[in-house]
C-alpha cells in the first residue's frame, strides 16, 4: 500500500496541545494516566544491567582467552552491543534525562565510546525519521541505497541496488550481516559534516573505541581467532540491530508527494506493533510498540505497554486503523513487501 506524502516537518516532537484536535484528545487520556511520568528507578536498573553485562562480556572475552570458545562471547557481546544501542536510543528521546546537556553526555559516551556508533549521526538521522516515518523523500530510512523501498525507487534504481533488488527480499537477513560495519562507517562518514555538533570530541570518542576494540582482540587472540571473532561479533550485532528495527515500518505505508496527514495519522498509519510478553518486549527494547513510541517519543518504554490499550482504543473511536500482529509475521510482510518492490526489476530482466 502506498500513500502519497507529507509536508516536512521541522522537529519530531508532538505538536502542542491544542495544535491537532484528535492528537490533543489522545494527549489528555495518555496524561490522565500518568503514563508521561519520568521513572529514574527503572532507568537506573536498566543502565546498571546493560552496563554489567557489557562489563561482563568483556572480562569473559579476557578470561576465555585463545580458545575457539570465544565465539560464543562474541554472540553474547552482539547482543550486549544491542542492548547498548537501545539505551542510546531511549537517552536520545530524553526518556532519561530531561536536560539536553547529561543527554548528550551520556549518549556520546554509550554509543560513541561505548559500541562505535556516531550518537551526532544517528541522532540527527533518527530526528528527520520521527518526523516524515516512511516518506520516501524525508525519511533517510527510507532513501534508496543497497535497498530499495518502493516500486518507483526500484525503476529509478542503477548499479549494485538494480541488481540486488530483484531478490533484495532473499538477501536482506544476509545484508544485515553487514548493518554492524555499516553502521560504524556511517558514524565516521559524518564527521566531515559541519552539521555534526561536536565533531572532535564524537571522532576522539570513536577512535578511542576502535582502537580499544582492536587492541583488545588482537591482544589477547591470534590473528586467526581475532578475525572470526570480529566477523561474528560485528555480523550478529548487525543482524540483531536489523530485526530489532526492520518490524517497526518496513512493509507499512510508503508515502510521497504533498498530502499532510495529521501527526497522530501520519504516526500511525506508517507504524505497525509486534504483539509478544516480556522476552518481545526485552529483546526489541520497547520498540515492539512503535505506533506508541512514534506518538509519544519522550514517553519512558514500561509505559509503552501501558499506553497501547488507550491509544489502539482510540483509534477505533476515530476510525483510525492501528496494525499489530505478531513478530514472524512482522517479518514475513516486510520481506513480502520488498518482493513486491523488486517486481519491476524482475520483469524487465536487466
């Protein structure tokens, strides 16, 4: 299904009460339940559980030491690195702390420092996300780039996304493989864009992590272990980063042109939920309800659960159509929409 498009907006916060009457309503009932509420403890324990398992991963990778063993460390630092990004994400938001300033600090130190991820970059990136979700021309998810997104992208396409797009459905769990690396490189990348605050202190930070990271491996394994280490690590980082996200818009409304869908539409429409219990909700970070995070970004991830009852209950009342399913099913329409996108290419063969 394809919509046309939105106007740009210039922030991805929520209008002002009063500036989008059905938003607004919806608003109040979220307000009345408390579900704004800032909850340092559970941060605090989230922070602290994270961090030692990061902290533990790593004394785990010393203490096994040259041993092929190793490579399940690096699949349990895969998913400590993850787990570390979630916690940027959630920082990002100001879900944490409601200062920009110890924000900025400690999302620069967990995702710069922490895992190699450009927090100038990303954020930045994820902003113009939130803002115009799956708008083909504003949301840089949705850019033509290895991949391609909709039908119109894929005609347009030329090179390595023309040729991948075909099958681009059969290779995007292989791709994800690589979205670790990628993900590294675009952080760099940035740094030569002036619009990147900070640009020496995020590129000391990415540099002390990198030359940390590679000191520590081929310190303490031999060349050949330290290279298997590194593609296992960096692969599955990569793939778990990749599932965390790819339910959360891809196979939803593509939108382009000038239409100007409301905030709490545009929000919605675009966003699909991932039911599940508490392994769901561990293992993609909250992010499973995305059509609450999108309406609410600053609202702290125990809420989410909390607010998917009123905001899917509203959304009947205004005739609004709210779509959840289930997490495999989340990925069978995303990669049945990519199939879809590759058809063109298919047909003409070259």
């Amino acid at each position: 299904m394809t919509t046309s498009a939105l106007v740009p907006d210039s922030s991805a916060r929520p209008p002002r009460r009063g500036a989008d009457g059905d938003y607004a309503r919806l608003l109040r009932r979220v307000s009345d339940a408390g579900l704004l509420r800032r909850r340092p403890g559970y941060y605090a324990l989230r922070l602290s559980l994270v961090g030692a398992a990061f902290v533990g991963g790593w004394a785990a990778f010393v203490l096994v030491g040259d041993s092929w063993w190793t490579l399940l460390v690096a699949a349990f630092l895969a998913v400590a690195f993850a787990q570390v990004a979630l916690v940027m994400h959630d920082v990002a938001h100001r879900q944490v702390f409601r200062l920009r300033r110890p924000t900025e600090l400690v999302g620069r130190i967990v995702g710069n420092a922490g895992i190699g991820l450009g927090y100038g970059w990303w954020q930045d990136k994820h902003t113009r996300h939130h803002a115009n979700p799956n708008h083909e021309d504003l949301d840089p998810d949705v850019a033509p780039d290895v991949l391609v997104w909709s039908q119109q992208q894929a005609r347009s396409s030329r090179g390595l996304p023309r040729l991948l797009g075909r099958a681009q459905a059969y290779l995007f769990f292989p791709l994800l493989l690589l979205e670790g690396l990628n993900l590294h490189v675009a952080g760099v990348r940035a740094l030569g864009n002036r619009a990147v605050k900070h640009r020496r202190w995020e590129g000391a930070l990415l540099l002390g992590h990198f030359a940390l990271y590679l000191s520590a491996l081929f310190l303490v394994l031999p060349v050949d272990k330290a290279l298997v280490f590194f593609a296992v690590h960096q692969g599955l980082f990569g793939l778990y980063m990749g599932c965390i996200f790819a339910p959360n818009h891809k196979g939803m409304p593509t939108l382009t042109g000038d239409d100007r869908p409301d905030y709490l539409r545009r929000q919605v429409l675009t966003s699909r939920n991932v039911r599940g219990g508490v392994l769901t909700d561990l293992a993609l970070g909250g992010l499973n309800y995305q059509i609450e995070h999108h309406l609410f970004p600053s609202m702290p991830t125990p809420h989410l659960r909390h607010a998917q009852p009123i905001v899917r209950e509203y959304c009947a009342e205004i005739g609004v159509p709210y779509h959840e399913t289930g997490l495999i099913d989340s990925y069978r329409e995303a990669l049945a929409h990519l199939h879809r996108v590759g058809a063109p290419l298919r047909a003409t063969g070259r």
